[in-house]
C-alpha cells in the first residue's frame, strides 16, 4: 500500500487498510498517519520519538473541521511527520484508550472534549494535550502549527523537563481512574434508588419535561430510574410520562423517518443536534415500550413501533445487525437533510395542505432555525388538536400521517448524511434488548425476531479471531472483519439483550433455560474470566501492554454505566438458573462501589437502580429507610474532603438598606480558587449541583444568577456551563435568619461532595 504525503485524492496513507469509517476519513491526509498498535509504537521507541495521537469518531462536528483545516495541509502534516509518530484513533473502537488520554486531557489542560490531541513519550504517557486546535492562532486558541513546533523544540531541548512531567502526570491519572473503587464491607443501602430519584426530582423541567436547561440529552439512566420508581412513587410515574412526552412531540424525535436525535440544544426539545446514535434508540426503544407497558399511552406504543421501524430501514446490516450512527450534517451544513423551509413544505403538498400541516406540525410561526428554516415537531399532542378541531383524534393523524409521507418521500431524494456501518457489540446490545422488549410487551413477534437474528450474527461472527468462531467475544466488526477484545460494556449490553430475549421467547419454548440463556451463562463466564476486579467489579478492558492502567465504568454517561449493568445482569442470571454464585458476583461489585454510590447517587443512578434490585432479590427488600447521616458509621476521609470542598469557595455579603416593605437588596460574592469551578445555575446536565442560594427564616425574591462561562469536560459533549474566579450572586432579602449557599467544586480530576454553606442575615 502507498503511504502517500502529497493529500492528493489518488494517494493514499495506512489508514486506507482500516476498516473504521472515521479513520478512512483521514486516508488521504499528507499526513504519515498509523492506527494504534504495535507498529506505531515500535517506531516511537526506535526513532526516540514523542507520539501525537488523535481521537475522535465519525459523527464528531469538531474532528471533521481539523481535518479539514490542518490534517490535510500539507504544510501541517510536514511538520507532523518530521517532529513526530502520528496515530488517529476511533474512540468508539478503543473505549479503553478513549478514557485513559481523555483523562490526561482533563488533568493537564482542564476540560475534555473531542477530537482529543494528545502528545505521549514512546512510554504512553502523556505531557501535552488540548482538543481542538485551529490551523493558526485565532479565538484565544494557539495554532496547531505553533503547538508542533513548540513540543518539538522542548523535547529536543528539555528532555528531562518533559519526562519529569509525564510521570507526574501518570501519577495523577493513576489516581483518578483507580479512586473510583473503594471497598465497604456492605453493598450501598437500597434507598440510594430514592436518594437519586429525589435529586433527579429537584432538577425535574415541570414546565418542558426533563431535568435542567439547555442543553437536554434523553440519559437513559434517568430514565430507567423513574420506571423502576413509578411503582411506589407517583410523582416519577408523572415525571417519566411528561419527559417522554416532550420528547417524542419535540425536534429531538424525526416526526417523519422516525428515531431519535442527539441531544436537543433548547428547554423546549425543538431544535436537536442532529446525528442519530444507535445506543440512544435501542435504548429509546425499550424505554417507550415499558411506559406503554406502565401506564397504557397508545403514543408511547407508536414511538417505539416507530423508532423499531427506523432502525430497520435505516440502521440495519444486511447482515441484520446494527451499524453505529448517521452523521448530522451533509456537506458541511448540520440538519440540511431534515430542515425545512415554509417553500419547500408547500412545494411538496400544495398551499392548502401546507396551512393545514403548519399548527399540527409546527411551522406556522416564524422560522427559528438558521437559514429560515423549521425542525417539524408536535406543539401538541394530535388528540388535543383533535379535539379543539372537533375531529376524530384517528382520521386526524391518519392525515397527518398521509402528507408526512409525502414530505418523507421528498426528504428521501436529498442528499444523505453519511452512515457509520460499523457493527459494534455493546450498542448492537441495546438495540437487540429494546427490540426484545418491544416485540414481547407490544405483541409484535417480528421485533423478537429481528433481535434474535441480530443476536445470531453476533454470536457467530464477532467470537473468535480470524473468522474461528466460539472463541472470545469481539468488540466492532465491518467489512466482513471482527477485531478488538471484547470491554466490559460489550459483555454487559449484550448479555443485557441475550436475557432479554430469553424472556421474550418464554412463551414459544419448552420451560426452562433457551439458547439465549445458555449465551448469556457463557459469556458472563467469559467476563469474569477476563475482566474481574479481584476486590469487586470488572474492569473496563483486559491487561495489555498498550494500556498504562485498568480502570471501571461506573459513571453513566450517554449509556448506563457498564458495572451497573454487569450487576443488574448478575442478579436476573440468579433468579434464572437458580444459581447463587451469580449474586455473590454482583454483591461483591456493589461493595466495590459502596462509598461512591452512597455520597453520589446521582452521579451513579443505574448503580443505585442495581443496588435496590440486589436487596430485593437478596430478600432484603427495597423499601427501608436509610439511616441518617449522623447514623452511619463515621468516614473520616469523607470528612476531611468535605472540609477541602468548604475551603475552596470564600464568600462576603453585601446588605442594602431596607426598603418600604421590609426587603434588602444583597449580593453575595464568591471567590473560587485558582484551579476549580462551581457548577453555574442553571447546571448544564441533571446530575450536577447548581450553585443555589436558599433560606432559612428569611424570605428571598428576585434571586439573580449569573451566566455560566462555557468549560468543555470529557463526559459532556457541550461545553458545561461553570462559575471561576470571582462570581457575584444577588437578589432581596427580608427577615434575620440565614442565607444558605449550596455548591459543588469542582477542579481538572474531580469534584467534591456538595457543600451547604449558611451565611448570617442580621
């Protein structure tokens, strides 16, 4: 193969052989790209030389803009080659890495975010990292061509500085990635379900559904947690109806083709970022299907059908697996593909039909989406226009079903976003649960059966090495290749669908175990073989020598988190085989975790879902109460981290004079140590404290917030919106008593346990 440096289209570099999509993209770069492995890594060692390695994905906006703008310039790429041993990594075939330089980036550089440049001695281990880099210096961003020179200059002058900061740095990653684990002798108490519930509560959109402000992403995890709540507690049964309500009414949900976007960038769930990720609807899927399961709502049952029917038309293999992602732009211009004009719509159905659509659909007012165009949504509900239009709710949306077509059919002939068609197990796992779930609680065999064949062909063709089949389980497939050890988050949403499916075809066996069973049986062997923790838990990826440390998943991001859903497997493995073993297993996790869920349920909400699900199969029950604090058995280092988190904030209050009706204005200044930040208010995702002021025998009006300055973090893909320096809260006060701040620090690896500040009132 030609490893080509001219970026000319015919020239090709190594990436040409891969078989990612997103490292393909970087095949005609000038640039001496590698992949990661032993290679690259080889030549780094031999050569002396430092490492740049680039990650991202396929769908990433940012990894597509430096593409363009440096790696494909011939004169970057010049420096790149002579300086340095380029490696680009796909993120979604390497989790692993993924974590451990997004790690790095966070520490050194104090946000995260993709595509994530990192720069590593032949030894791994990082001294340098950013995110984006733009081709020359603009926006308070140094130029890429600036940071190649400058790190070339200081590894070939100051060695030894460079290396003496690699190894501070792999002392403070080590200590990141490993802190999570923290043994008790007890698995968390079950009300850690309630306590992450009651804070997703508090952070509950009463008006718009879902938690927070801009921007809204559906976070399954909440998600499960209020269908596992809603059997006890109404008010989760309400929040959960409401957020899936909005949802599927919203721009976030495709009103013609069906399946969820992104995130939505408003309150309102109007306006999304538009890629389509599978892991969001398999797991959409089931989510709509278990509500219509709960309560009965003939919309939750059409969205599911609906999303069930997308990914069959627009995410399924030939094969009948499931391929990754569609992009969110088409040639440069996000939403293109799903955006409309008031002419275009009319074009299409004619004016009468046009005014017609417009209320039921959203487009009757002014455009507000750039370019003058709409994101086609639901103001409400069909049957509530039904009514007011004194119609039949079901002729109704038969019409409105009848145009959508037609517009469908228009879309259609656009020009496509690109697809990602490769096949990755975990997310192939949540479409395969949520096609199973949907096929037995809607009554619809055909879903089951697609599932099923899904599952097949991950059994078959990712087990093994080579085309053997049998063998370990494999992480990604495309192009007729299986490759990469399978993670902790292969074996759990895979197993999680296998079990799925094992209930789904209850009624079509003999009783007693199924095949699908007997695959879930073996593959949890083959997790514990591989990737037990020996104090509890399993680690995200098997020892290698490419890897500086093992480290777990157990925060939940845009899926569950892995642990949880390993030990939410465990424990439905027990009660199916009957087999204690498997609740020693999941136990023995949850202990791992016990501290961490314990102080910080709702940073782990799938955990604590686990937890709850384990003292009931244990027969402890789910319904206790949790003991007070000053109950439980003393942490001393809890302690002294909540004396740091105290020490980080100082505030000084400011009175005004009364007024007539007895109200002082205030403002309370805060000053945040060099190094940390406080989550703004509103705080950019639901399971983050906002900074808040209360009060206690006082009354408060007019409180005032300032705007957040925008901060990039690895687990957010938007900037989080944070409070540095000095920052100035206020608002009128009336009464003696005490205003009560309430934050939570944050620095480059970690954040504190909330604090409650009180602040005398005279």
């Amino acid at each position: 193969m030609a490893h080509g440096r001219g970026g000319a289209e015919g020239a090709t570099n190594r990436l040409a052989g891969e078989s990612s999509p997103y490292l393909r993209l970087h095949r005609h770069n000038p640039v001496d790209w590698y992949p990661w492995g032993e290679e690259a890594l080889a030549r780094a060692r031999r050569e002396d030389k430092p490492i740049f390695v680039s990650v991202g994905y396929s769908t990433c906006y940012w990894c597509h803009v430096m593409e363009r703008e440096s790696f494909s310039n011939p004169g970057i790429a010049a420096r790149m080659n002579r300086d340095f041993v380029n490696i680009k990594l796909d993120r979604e075939e390497r989790p692993d890495l993924d974590e451990i330089y997004m790690a790095a980036t966070q520490i050194l550089s104090g946000h995260g975010g993709w595509p994530n440049s990192v720069f590593l001695t032949p030894e791994l281990k990082p001294f340098y990292a950013g995110t984006y880099f733009p081709p020359e210096d603009r926006h308070g961003l140094p130029g890429f061509p600036a940071v190649l020179s400058g790190l070339a200059e200081s590894w070939a002058g100051r060695r030894p500085e460079i290396e003496e900061q690699a190894e501070e740095m792999a002392r403070a990653m080590r200590h990141y990635l490993e802190e999570r684990v923290q043994p008790a002798g007890a698995p968390p108490h079950p009300n850690a379900a309630t306590h992450a519930f009651e804070s997703l509560a508090r952070r509950f959109d009463r008006e718009h559904g879902g938690f927070g402000e801009a921007p809204k992403f559906p976070t399954p995890s909440n998600l499960l947690l209020l269908l596992e709540m809603a059997a006890e507690q109404e008010e989760a049964g309400a929040m959960l109806a409401a957020t899936l309500d909005a949802m599927a009414r919203g721009g976030i949900y495709d009103q013609l083709g069906g399946g969820f976007h992104r995130y939505s960038t408003d309150r309102r769930w109007r306006v999304p970022h538009f890629e389509k990720m599978l892991y969001d609807n398999g797991l959409l899927l089931e989510v709509y299907a278990r509500e219509h399961a709960r309560s009965g709502d003939p919309e939750a049952a059409r969205i599911a059908r609906e999303t069930a029917a997308f990914l069959e038309r627009e995410m399924t293999s030939p094969e009948g697996a499931f391929w990754s992602a569609i992009d969110a732009e088409t040639d440069g211009d996000e939403g293109a593909f799903y955006v409309w004009t008031r002419e275009e719509i009319a074009a299409e159905l004619g004016e009468e039909d046009a005014v017609f659509l417009a209320p039921l659909l959203g487009f009757a007012g002014p455009p507000f989406f750039e370019g003058g165009r709409y994101v086609l949504h639901l103001p409400e509900r069909l049957a509530a226009q039904a009514e007011r239009r004194r119609a039949v709710p079901a002729e109704l949306a038969a019409e409105v079903r009848r145009l959508e077509d037609r517009l469908l059919a228009a879309r259609d002939r656009r020009p496509r976003p690109a697809t990602d068609d490769k096949i990755l197990t975990d997310w192939n796992g949540t479409a395969i649960a949520g096609l199973a779930v949907a096929g037995e609680l809607l009554g619809e065999p055909e879903l089951t059966a697609r599932a099923a064949r899904a599952a097949d062909f991950l059994l078959t063709r990712l087990r093994g090495n080579e085309g053997e089949t049998g063998g370990p389980l494999l992480h990604a497939y495309r192009e007729g290749e299986a490759k990469i050890p399978a993670f902790a988050s292969d074996y759990a949403f895979l197993v999680r669908g296998l079990l799925a499916l094992h209930r789904g075809t209850a009624a079509d066996r003999e009783p007693g175990p199924s095949r699908w069973l007997a695959a879930a049986v073996e593959l949890t062997d083959e997790q514990i073989a591989r990737l037990r923790d020996p104090v509890g838990g399993f680690f995200v990826a098997a020892e290698s020598p490419d890897l500086l440390f093992r480290s777990h998943d157990v925060f939940d991001g845009a899926m569950p988190a892995a642990e949880a859903i390993t030990v939410l497997n465990l424990i439905e493995l027990a009660a199916a085989t009957e087999d204690e073993r498997w609740l020693a297993e999941a136990r023995a996790a949850l202990q791992a975790f016990a501290p961490l869920v314990e102080r910080n349920p709702e940073a782990v909400r799938a955990m604590a879902l686990a937890a709850r699900r384990y003292h009931l199969a244990a027969g402890g029950g789910g319904h206790q109460e949790a003991p007070a604090p000053d109950e439980r058995a003393p942490d001393a280092g809890l302690h002294l981290v909540l004396e740091e988190a105290a020490e980080v904030v100082r505030h000084d209050l400011t009175l005004g004079e009364p007024r007539a009706d007895g109200f002082r204005p205030f403002t309370l200044a805060l000053a945040v140590e060099e190094g940390w930040h406080l989550n703004a208010n509103p705080a950019s995702e639901d399971f983050l404290v906002p900074t808040a002021l209360s009060g206690r025998g006082v009354e408060l009006r007019d409180l005032r917030y300032p705007e957040g300055e925008p901060l990039r973090m690895a687990f957010e893909e938007k900037p989080l919106a944070a409070y540095a320096g000095r920052v100035e809260l206020g608002g009128e006060v009336k009464g003696s008593g005490t205003l009560v701040l309430t934050y939570q620090p944050c620095d480059a690896t970690r954040c504190l346990p909330p604090v409650e500040r009180e602040i005398a009132v005279g």
